[in-house]
C-alpha cells in the first residue's frame, strides 16, 4: 500500500465530520469544526491527511507546535480501518517522512485506549509508566539521529 500525505483542506472536513458518528473516536477527539479548521492554518499548527493509492483517506493527523523542533501529535484512522494494521502504516510513514521534520513528538493518550498504546509503542515511542495530571499517559518520539531535517 503506497501512502501519500497533502495538508488538509477545506474539502476534507465533510469526510473527516462524518468519521465522528463512531462514537469511540467521538469520546477520544475534538470534533473539526470551523475554530478547530481556522487553528490549523496558524504558524502553531499543522494537520495532514493520508491517502492511499486510489486518493481515499485513511488517517488525519495533527501537530501543535511547542517551539521550533517539538510538538503535539494527534492522529486519527478512519473507523472501519481500525484493526487493521492502518494505524501502525500511516504512524510509520509520517514519522519516516513528515515527522523527521520534528526532533521530538508527544502524543497523549488515555490509559484505556489500548490500541493506540500499542500503535505508538510499535512506532518507536516510549511510553510514560504513570498517566499525567490530566489523566493521560505521555508518548515521546525522538527523530533517530541518522534522520536530520530538511
């Protein structure tokens, strides 16, 4: 499966919008209204979908800044995608690609969500031992050093 990454557009709201009728993604994202869609165009941020060969998308993805080299990853794969291994795809191929642009990544993620434990820890994060204030356990990627920016 070849995989491409395009930053999002206006055009995708309506297909990432009709993801959140699955009521697990619904409890664990934001819903991308117009405010979500207008942060996306500031310097703070910046969101990609993923597309497979026939130009279907199967992920959104989503990085806040924190400085210059560092940010806040968030990611979604289409609901009737899950279990499939799409995760770890998509995962690996933003980090090989757009996420060398970072030197550190963090996701954060609820202790329940098991699934994207296991997607991010098989995509080389590290995973907190105990969750955070807020209840969220913290995945930190480093760019491996044989991977500069550019």
């Amino acid at each position: 499966m070849t995989i491409t990454f395009r930053r999002i557009a206006q055009k995708d709201l309506a297909t990432l919008r009709s993801w959140f009728a699955d009521t697990d993604l619904a409890e664990r994202l934001s819903y991308p209204d117009d405010t979500w869609f207008a942060h996306l165009r500031s310097d703070d941020a910046a969101c990609w979908v993923a597309s497979d060969e026939t130009g279907s998308i199967l992920a959104q993805l989503q990085v806040d800044r924190t400085d210059a080299s560092t940010g806040d990853l968030a990611f979604a794969i289409r609901p009737d995608l899950r279990g499939k291994g799409y995760g770890k795809a998509v995962l690996r191929a933003f980090l090989a690609r757009v996420g060398r642009n970072y030197v550190r990544l963090a996701a954060f993620i609820e202790p329940d969500n098991i699934a994207s434990l296991a997607c991010v820890r098989s995509c080389g994060f590290e995973v907190a031992l105990s969750p955070d204030e807020d209840g969220m356990l913290k995945a930190t990627w480093n760019r491996p050093e044989n991977h500069p920016s550019g």
